[in-house]
C-alpha cells in the first residue's frame, strides 16, 4: 500500500469536491459573463462560493476576493501591484521586508523587481526554522512601504508570527501581505483580528483543485491589474472564470 506523506506540495482532491464540480463540466457549461441563459444560470453557484470564501476568512464584503490561477499569480499582483502602485511613484518607499524561507513565488519576484530599484530586506529563521516578530520589526526603515510573510512554511510547518507583526506594520502605517497557502484548511484564519492587507491562497493545498487560488484584499488597499483584457472579476483581473473549480 502506497502512503502519501507530501500534502503540503498538493492534496487529493476530496471525493465532495469532485462531485461539486461535475455538473458544471456538463450541464452547467456557460460563461458568467454571458447575458443569456447559460451565463446566468451559473452565476448563482459562483456567488454562493465566493460568499463561503467570505466566510471563511471572516471579512465583510466591501474587502475584494479575487480569484486568481493559483497562488503564484496572486503573490506576483500584490508585489508587481505594489510596485507599481507605490514604488515607482514614489522611489523614496522602495523597500520591502520578507523572510529567507518564503515560497519561490515571493523570492524570485522580489528578486525580478530589485533589478527595477526595489530594495529587499531578507529576514533569516533560526534554529528552528521559526522568525522573531522582532528581527522583522528591526529590518523595518523610513523607507519600507511592505512587509511579505509566510503565515505558515511549507517546509518545516513553523508557523509565523502573523499577527504581531501585522499589527505592527498597521501602527507604522505600512502594508502587510501575508502567503497563507499552508495555513487555510490548517489554522483558523479571522482576518476581523488580524491586520492582513493582502492574503493569497491555493484550492489543491486543502483538497481543491489545481489551477484556481484567490487573493484577498483589504476595502481601500486595491492594486492594479496584472492581467487586462476583461471585465471580470469587477474589473480586477481579466481572464474568463472557471466556474467549476471555483
């Protein structure tokens, strides 16, 4: 008998999940965005998901959740986002706080951005793998305008101290971003307690599908698009919804 000992590289899809999204593969088939019957009788099953992602994180419908191909590409909107947004109007708040041990998606565009000016300041873990709220909060300058950190590592498990720090960043009015892909579906996850800007996540970390993640956003914090070309998704990010792994 096999036994499968890596979930946090991906999980088995749940056999619940799979029969959710069937009908959508056969009887359900339209386009959200369509204005006639097939788009509009799919629009209902796609609110109801979005509204349990709502749930889940415990925010109120003003922040935006934007579904997103996976977390890679919610990782890469906050910190292009952020770069654009902030950054390039204003070189004087060019530097960002991250840890050592974040996922590739966060290191290597941090990387591909200092080639653009951005300034990185990497955190080490200790011994144990873990990262003191007050290493990050000593990293922090006049000039940090974002702090991006694990809430938890997909290597080791060590949880990260989210919430210190995000209140921190809150009290020095600068922007937090968290990957919590190993944390939803494992940890409770209140964003009414926690100051969390951003929050990106992936469906096939807890029994999703591949291909489809999310990315939360504060009301008032939005970034600009990474992908252009369509309307959906408020306006927030192009590209037609797969509905069926939503």
């Amino acid at each position: 008998m096999r036994v499968y000992l890596d979930n946090n590289a991906t999980t088995k899809i749940d056999p619940l999940v799979r029969v959710k999204m069937q009908p959508f593969f056969e009887e359900l088939y339209g386009n959200p965005n369509s204005l006639h019957k097939y788009g509009m009788e799919v629009r209902p099953a796609l609110n109801e998901a979005l509204g349990d992602m709502y749930d889940a994180l415990n925010v109120p419908d003003s922040d935006d959740i934007i579904i997103t191909s996976c977390a890679t590409e919610s990782n890469n909107t906050v910190l292009k986002g952020i770069f654009f947004k902030y950054i390039l109007k204003n070189p004087e708040k060019n530097h960002i706080v991250t840890t050592s041990v974040e996922h590739p998606a966060i290191l290597d565009t941090l990387l591909y951005l200092s080639d653009f000016g951005v300034d990185v300041t990497y955190v080490d873990v200790d011994a144990e793998g873990g990262v003191s709220a007050e290493a990050i909060k000593a990293a922090v300058t006049d000039k940090t305008i974002l702090i991006s950190m694990m809430w938890a590592n997909n290597e080791t498990g060590m949880i990260f101290p989210v919430e210190e720090v995000s209140a921190f960043a809150k009290e020095k009015g600068i922007l937090f971003h968290t990957d919590a892909v190993q944390a939803i579906g494992k940890l409770k996850i209140d964003l009414t307690a926690v100051n969390v800007d951003y929050l990106t996540f992936s469906a096939h970390k807890f029994h999703g599908p591949k291909g489809i993640g999310g990315l939360y956003v504060k009301k008032g914090k939005q970034l600009p698009n990474l992908l252009h070309g369509g309307e959906q998704m408020g306006g927030k990010r192009a590209g037609t919804l797969n509905v069926a792994y939503v």
